[in-house]
C-alpha cells in the first residue's frame, strides 16, 4: 500500500475552498446570530460527522471535528438536545 505524504499547499487550498464554498443563499435578518444565541443542532451526524462516504467519495482528513464540538467550543449549542444525541 503506498504511504500518502502531507501536502501543507494542499490544506491551505482545501481551507479556503471550504470558506468561499460556503454561501448563503437568502438571509431574512436571521445571520448573523446574536453572541448569546444557542443553536440546536438535530440529527446524529451532528455528533457523529463523516469526512468522506467510502470508496471514491472517501478523502484523507488532516482533522475532522464533528459540527457539535466545534460549536460548543463557541459556547453556542443549546445542550439538552446535544446531550440526547450524544446519549445514544
């Protein structure tokens, strides 16, 4: 099996295309959220985050941190409902 080698230009790239893909389609005064806004976030993939679906759709991750740690890092996740996901 062949060794893959870390690639720094290929993450600043990867980076930066994830930022500029990210795009909003229409914001009614919703965003940006108020500092003390919570968020629930719903579905186990909240928790439990996949980098790549198998095969040829899979991708080799530097880091890959799921949606909920990266928002309760931020202090925004409502978490009695994070809390139910996590549980099960």
């Amino acid at each position: 099996m062949k060794k893959l080698k870390f690639n720094k230009s290929g993450l600043a790239i990867s980076r930066r295309v994830a930022a500029e893909g990210s795009v909003l389609l229409k914001n009614e005064n919703v965003l940006p959220l108020k500092k003390d806004t919570k968020i629930a976030l719903f579905g186990r993939n909240q928790v439990d985050t996949y980098k790549g679906g198998g095969g040829a759709a899979d991708l080799w991750a530097v880091k890959c941190q799921n949606y909920a740690d990266g928002l309760e890092k931020l202090g925004r996740v409502y978490k009695p409902l994070l809390k139910k996901y996590r549980d099960t």
